[in-house]
C-alpha cells in the first residue's frame, strides 16, 4: 500500500512540474499566495522592486560563471524574459 501512495505522489509532483514549464508564470503566480499567507500588497510590491534591483547583479553573476560565452547570453536573455512575465522590466 505504501508503494502505491508513493506512485501517487510521485505522479503529483511530476504533473505540477510540467504544469510549471507548460505555463507562463506571471506576477499574478506569485501575488496570490502571497495574499493568501497574509502579506500584504506594500509588501509584495516592495519584494519586487527588490528583485528588480537585483537584475543587473544577476546578469553580472552570469558573466563571471565558468560556461561558454553562448550559453551566458542565454542564460541572461532568459533572466529578461523571465523580469518581463513578472512586470520588473518592460
């Protein structure tokens, strides 16, 4: 019996992880649980605007990584399009 909730469980966690790459996750992702465990929306905004702060820190940490040149302006294209689903950047 245990086996059988383990498979259950696995299946689970495999579909909420393709639910996560087949959706565009927006800002609204985040907002609601946010509301939903008691912050409130001065707060949310303000851990925004801490995370748009950080962008240019995250492209710097890209640069000084150890991958190949390609795969950095990969990786930093992906972080704007990432700011751009959660309104940091337009």
């Amino acid at each position: 019996m245990q086996i059988d909730r383990r498979t259950k469980d696995i299946e689970v966690i495999t579909l909420r992880r393709d639910d996560i790459f087949i959706k565009k996750i927006t800002k609204s992702d985040f907002e609601t649980p946010m509301l939903g465990a008691g912050l409130t929306p001065k707060v949310i905004e303000n851990i925004f605007m801490k995370f748009k702060k950080l962008l240019p820190k995250w492209g710097a940490f890209v640069d000084q990584s150890f991958i190949n040149t390609r795969m950095k302006n990969e990786y930093k294209e992906l972080i704007i399009i990432k700011a751009k689903q959660l309104e940091l950047i337009k």
